[in-house]
C-alpha cells in the first residue's frame, strides 16, 4: 500500500521565531517532542532548506540525517557539551519546553568546521542562554494538538535591570490526559532563569538555571497482527483503575541544571569559560509478574495466531474466542492483578508488582575555549573540556498492586538478586539490581582556519581521555564474585583528526571537500554486557574506527540557490547488545546477544534547493538518495544464566560464542534512505503566507536479527544435526530482510501575524498527515525463532506469531498556536 505525502503551509514568522530573516521552526513548535521514538538524531529546522524538511516532513518517518544515530551529533548547551557519557546521545527533554530561551543556535550539518569544537560526523549544534540575545519584552504562547500533548501554555520574559543587567525568565507546561497515542498521558514543566552581568563592553558573565519535570507514557512495537485488530492508536500498556485509564509503562524525567559562564571579547580575540552542574534522574515505569500469567495484552499466547498456529494443527475455535476478547479487550485488567495478588494462597506474596527502572546521572562539566585571528587570513580555535558522570541504576517497587510484600528472587533460577539482604521488599525499596557506573572525560581541540576571498580550508585535531568503572551494589546470587563492589577499571584515549578546503569557483559557486579520521571511545552501554548482574565487559578493543569524507556544491543566483553534497561514513568495529528469550538450536533462555567487531557503511546524496520566480513565490526541491548497510559478519556471543540446572553442578551463568553472523550487505535500517520532496510557498504582503510540499519516502527495511544469520540457526534442537530442508535457497529465502512500503502523506500547515502598536499577534496551524495515512515507521526482526525449524513454521502463517515488531506512524494531527509578544 502506498501513502502519499503532500504538505501546505501557511509560513508565520512572527508566530514561531525568526533568526537573520529566516523563519525558525522546532519540532516542540509543531506539538512535536524530542523524544526517542520520535525524532531520533535529526537536527532541528534551520534557514538549510535540507534541515528543514529533514526534522519536519521526513520527520515523521524516522528519518535520520545519513543514516546516522544521534550520538554521531554534537550538541553545546551554552558550550557545554550535552551528550551523555552513557549512551553518546543528547536528551533533549532536558531543556524541553523552553523554546523562546533556546532558540539563538548555530548549526552546523556534517563534518563542516565549527568554532565551539570538534564537530560531531553527524552535526554539530550550539545553543545559546545569554538573555541579551532574546527579543525584550514579553511573550505568550497557548497551543492546542492532538500529538503527544494537546495543551501547551508558554511564557517568556527578558528585559533590563538597570544597564547593565539582562534576565530572562520562562516557563511552560504541556499536558494531556492522553495524546494521540491511547492510555498515554503527558504533563511537562519547564522553568528557565537567567542573569547576565555586563561588566564593560568587553566582559561579561551568565548564571542560568533550568528546571524539568517531564512525565509521559510510553508506546511499544507491535506486530502486524495486533495492528490489523487495533490500529495504530492502540497501546497495551494501560487499563482502567475504576472508571479511570492509569497507565504501566511510563517514562519520567526530573532534570535540574545551572550554568555559569564568562566572555571576554578582545579587538580579535574570544575568551569562553563555562560551567554546568545537573542531575538528570529517569524513571521508567512497568509491570513485574513472578511465577503468574503474563500481564501484557499482546503476549503471544493471548492472540488468535497462537491458536491458529499451533504444531497440533489450527485451533479455530480457540483463534475465534482470542480475537473476540482481544478486540473486546486487549488492556492491562488491572481488577484482575489486584484479585491475583490477594489470593489467600500467596499470605500476602505478589505475583505482580509496579516498578520502575531508574537511572540518576549528577553531571559536573567545565570548559575553556579561546578563538583569535591571526593576520588577515588565519584564525585559531581551541578549547579543553571535562566531563564527570557519576550514574546510578536500580529498580524501585512503585506499587504493590494489592499485595503486602515483594520476594526479591529471580523466578526462572530461584536465586537472590541480593544474597547481602532480606528478600521480603515493600513500596519504596530497591529491587532486583542496583549499581552505579562512574566516568570521566577530558578533551581537547585545536583548529586552525584559513579565509580568502577565493578559497578557505582548515585543519582540526582532537584528542582525549576517558575512564569508567561499575560499582555493584547488590551482591547477586547468580554472580556472587563479580557482582558487588568494584569492577575493572576501562580507559579510552580517543584521537581524531579532520581536514577540510574550499574554492570559490566565482562569486555563485563553491566547491569544498572535508575529511575525517577518528579513534573514538564507543558509549559505556556497549561496553558492559549486562551491568545489573555482573561487572563483566565486552572482550577485545572498543574503539570505534571511523573514516568519513563529504564534498559540498554550493550555488548562489538571483533566482536560484541550493546546495549538493555527496557523503561517506565508515565506522567499524562498533559492538552492539541486546536482550530477549530465545529459542535455538543450542537450547531455550533469555540471553544477552553481544555482537563485536562490526562494520557500518553510509553514503549518499543530499540535494536542497530553492528556486524565486518572484519577489513573493519560492519553489524548492529536497532529495536525500543514501545507502546505509552493514559491512561484514560480526562475532556474536550469547550470555544467559539457565532457567533449569542439574542439581549440584553449581552452574549459574555461561558464555557461548556462535561465530559470525551473516549480515554483511544487509541494510541496517536505520531510517529511510530514500527521500524527496518538492514544494511551492507564496508570501503575501498583508502578512500571511502559504506553501504546499510533497514528498515521498522510501528504502526503509526492518532491523534484522543477527542470531538467525549464524550456523546455530541451522541446527535441530532436539537432535543437534543441521535441518536437512535447511539448504541456503531454502534459508535464503527465509530471511529475505523485509522492506516496508513506500511513503507518501499530506500535510497543512498556516498562520497570520498582526500588529498593533508595540503588540504583535501571530497565529499558527498544521494538519499533518491530512488523508490519514496508515503507515509503518520503523521495524526489526524478533529474535524469539532461533532455529530454522521453528521460523519456517512459523512464516506459513499469514499472520506468524513472532513475526516483526513494527511502530505505526500517527494518523491525521493538528497544532493550533496563538502567540501575543508585548
């Protein structure tokens, strides 16, 4: 099935924001949020025709610039850098809702040269906090959507104390009992204060506070099946509390930061000092359940493809009874938990609990940076940064669901998740793991730059150090001496180096070329294996190579302009893991799969053009044509602790390596690699503007699953041999990676702006997605079918039970936004 995408719009300046003449749009303007799930590693809309439709119509479709994670784009908060030591990415949600405060940024896409630092392969991005850079006055925003919130209420004030003083005080909420997604409500609130002394024309300083508190509830994939019963709206992680919709899987986020900083402008120098203290504490809350039926409306056994793909033959009367109670049901029976823990048998035991996953980081960071030019053409740039972490991870029994207490023991090998402690827990308690992860960063850059009137070019280099150790908490029972106190201690000294050169061909012309060599330090999640249990890391070296190159075609003429890149990113030896119960040909378990030594290829092309038959009519053109795949067979090797043990072997965990897995060539699927959009806007002397767009995208595939790509996967279970119908037609045409349909859709989006005297008034609207659209927006394999046997069995079925997990993209939405600026 195809989607068509077309966009109108309405173009308001006034309504969301200018920055030199251009309209600035982000996604939190448009009732988008900067979420994972939502807009993962995009840059934000800038006067770049590309970026602009990169966040706001190929948005929509997880669309990624070239392919790559967020963690590849760096991100300044008033110079700092705020992506994580953790996982490498930004969280946005931290200065969520803040979007007047935010809004003076420089971006820069690719491995382009920037001032502030390095540059990530991605993009680089630094936003600003000083309060003389916003628009005194102030400024009120109410919105009204159907997205993620349906109600947002923002307010901004900056001015002057005396002549020297500026502030800037803002605040937001953004709520909803539940957005478009059913059962998930939203309740946001964001608090910015600033205060910036300027000492004399040369020297100032900034104090700047934020304040988040960040509550949500949180979607899931899904396969076909549920989809096709539920639609895309449907989410299985609430039920009714009483006459009330109370949800179990949500994501909190607490999120206080100050920053201090200090500027000194000489006649060609620049002096930086920068400072931030925050924690960021997250919480994601969930069901537990020991020794008792799944609570999860869409676990396998509760759908009609279980019954209809039974290996005794199809049960159609069962498959019939499972479809009507799911379509009739299909949510948490919350009456149901509360009666099965008060069950007189269990003496008070719960067999379901609500618990969340927490993870604290308190974050110090300093910067220096110092800018200069050096006779007419040179200039310097460089800067030291360090980073401290301290992070904690632990699980919390939120709610006992009825029950007087918790047994803290893993119900698949009955053993203590903390031997040191009594396992009877109660609301409030630590449960199930607890451990911190402890890291320090240091870094510095060194960039010399040359600008002429013909040509410019730079050489930039970095270099660093980073350490990180766990510390274990709880003594666990299945890894009594690996498991509490100090772990090893890792060190990384990460280096690259970067060169780029530009010609001006004429004064509407210029070519440029940039290059990148990196040792880069990978993120410390794909470095332990599974760090609520144990202290053990992935074996070999971490470092991730990465070699990446671009050349840029820039064009500049009186009724045209755009711009013509090429890319391409190698990075290798990267590792990934991931967790989830398996069956395969070396047996069942939930098992940690770690893959090592892989390679990832992106390169393609990007087109942004805009085209002025008049002084009131702008046509463009976006193309983004790339291929994202893997580059060879990684190692794979599976952790898991055996559900059933012989008595006595004293057995409790094992490693198992299962060779390469067979991935080379596959597209990794991430994101589309196909897009394009072609567009027309009309702007009106009387202040108001109109634009339509469309856009199609394509080339996206599901994730695959690696287990299924290694000789294990061809053995038999129960007689160890290879399957004899597993020839490599047969297992070739089973694991044909699977591509989700083209994309097209059709968006709206308009405004109007007034004034009177010194008070402007705007208006905002979008309609995205006008025909209602049904389409998948992401993917990946399940890993659940471990041997050939069992996937072949499985894939008869029309609708297979373990068939791919997909994220269903919104249907039609809407954002209203009135904004009044005194």
């Amino acid at each position: 099935m195809r989607i068509l995408l077309i966009s109108f719009g309405l173009w308001c300046g006034l309504a969301v924001g200018q920055e030199n003449g251009q309209l600035i749009l982000r996604p939190d303007d448009l009732g988008i949020t900067m979420d994972e799930g939502a807009i993962l590693g995009l840059l934000q809309a800038h006067q770049d025709i590309f970026l602009r439709r990169a966040a706001f119509d190929f948005g929509q479709t997880f669309f990624k610039v070239r392919g790559l994670d967020s963690r590849y784009n760096d991100i300044f908060l008033n110079g700092i850098p705020m992506n994580s030591l953790f996982d490498g990415r930004p969280d946005w949600n931290q200065w969520g809702g803040l979007n007047d405060i935010t809004r003076s940024q420089s971006v820069t896409l690719g491995l382009g040269q920037v001032t502030y630092g390095f540059g990530g392969l991605q993009g680089s991005r630094q936003i600003s906090l000083w309060p003389s850079e916003l628009r005194k006055g102030l400024r009120i925003t109410n919105s009204y959507s159907n997205r993620s919130y349906s109600h947002r209420v923002m307010a901004t004030y900056a001015g002057l104390l005396g002549k020297n003083l500026h502030f800037a005080l803002s605040g937001s909420r953004r709520w909803a009992k539940e957005g478009w997604l059913a059962g998930a409500p939203y309740n946001s609130y964001s608090f910015n204060a600033g205060l910036e002394w300027i000492l004399d024309p040369k020297n100032k300083v900034l104090i700047s506070g934020i304040w988040v508190d960040h509550k949500r509830g949180r979607s899931t994939a899904v396969t076909e099946e549920v989809f096709l019963l539920k639609g895309s709206t449907y989410n299985p992680g609430w039920g009714f509390w009483g006459d009330s919709k109370r949800a179990a899987n949500t994501k909190n986020l607490k999120a206080p930061m100050l920053h201090i900083s200090y500027q000194l402008n000489g006649e060609n120098s620049e002096l930086n000092l920068s400072g931030m203290l925050g924690r960021s504490h997250q919480t994601r809350g969930r069901l537990g359940y020991f020794n008792a039926p799944n609570p999860d409306p869409v676990y396998y056994r509760y759908l009609p493809s279980y019954y209809l793909n039974s290996p005794l033959g199809a049960d159609y009367q069962g498959a019939a009874l499972a479809r009507e109670g799911f379509l009739s049901g299909g949510q948490l029976d919350w009456d149901f938990l509360v009666a099965s823990n008060q069950n007189p048998r269990l003496a008070g035991r719960a067999s379901y609990i609500l618990q969340s996953d927490q993870h604290q980081n308190d974050r110090l960071a300093g910067r220096v940076r110092f800018n200069t030019n050096i006779g007419d053409h040179l200039t310097l740039d460089t800067g030291v940064t360090f980073i401290n972490e301290d992070m904690l991870f632990y699980a919390h029994l939120d709610d006992m669901v009825g029950a007087d207490y918790h047994e803290d023991i893993d119900p698949f090998t009955e053993t203590r998740n903390n031997s040191l402690g009594s396992t009877e827990k109660r609301v409030g308690d630590i449960i199930n793991y607890h451990y911190g992860i402890q890291s320090q960063k240091w870094h510095g850059f060194l960039k010399l730059g040359y600008e002429s009137q013909l040509a410019d070019g730079f050489i930039s280099a970095s270099i660093g150090k980073q350490n990180a150790s766990r510390q274990g908490f709880f003594q666990n029972e299945r890894f009594p001496e690996e498991s509490s106190g100090e772990g090893i201690e890792l060190e990384y000294q990460p280096k690259a180096v970067k060169v780029g050169i530009s010609v001006d061909l004429s004064g509407r012309h210029r070519l440029g070329a940039i290059a990148l060599l990196s040792n880069a330090a990978p993120p410390l999640r794909n470095v332990f294996i599974n760090p609520r249990e144990h202290h053990r890391i992935v074996p070999g070296d971490h470092m991730e190579r990465i070699y990446g190159g671009e050349a840029n075609y820039h064009f500049r003429m009186p009724k045209i302009k755009g711009r013509l890149s090429g890319y391409y990113n190698l990075i290798q030896n990267t590792t990934d893991i991931k967790s989830y119960y398996v069956d395969a040909g070396f047996g069942s378990d939930f098992v940690q799969e770690v893959s090592t030594g892989m390679a990832q290829e992106f390169k393609g092309l990007e087109l942004g053009m805009e085209i002025y038959p008049s002084s009131a009519v702008t046509l463009s053109l976006v193309a983004s044509l790339g291929s994202f795949r893997y580059k060879n067979n990684p190692t794979l090797q599976i952790n898991f602790d055996p559900a059933e043990l012989p008595e006595g072997s004293g057995v409790l965990s094992t490693e198992l390596n299962l060779g390469k897995a067979g991935i080379s060539d596959l597209h990794i699927g991430s994101g589309p690699e196909v897009a394009l959009s072609a567009g027309v806007s009309y702007s009106d002397p009387k202040y108001w503007w109109m634009g339509m767009t469309a856009n199609f995208i394509d080339g996206r595939y599901v994730r695959p699953a690696f287990i299924t790509r290694t000789e294990s996967f061809l053995l038999d279970p129960e007689t160890g041999t290879q399957f004899p119908e597993a020839s490599p037609e047969n297992v070739g045409a089973l694991l044909k990676q699977k591509a989700m349909a083209p994309v097209y859709l059709l968006n709206l989006i308009g405004g109007k702006s007034w004034k009177w005297k010194d008070t402007y008034i705007s208006t905002f609207f979008s309609f995205s997605n006008l025909f209602n659209a049904q389409f998948q927006s992401g993917g990946y394999e399940q890993g659940r079918n471990g041997n050939y046997g069992q996937l072949y069995q499985d894939q008869l079925s029309t609708n297979p039970v373990f068939g791919p997990k997909y994220w269903y993209g919104q249907g039609r939405s809407f954002f209203l936004n009135l904004v009044v600026s005194l």
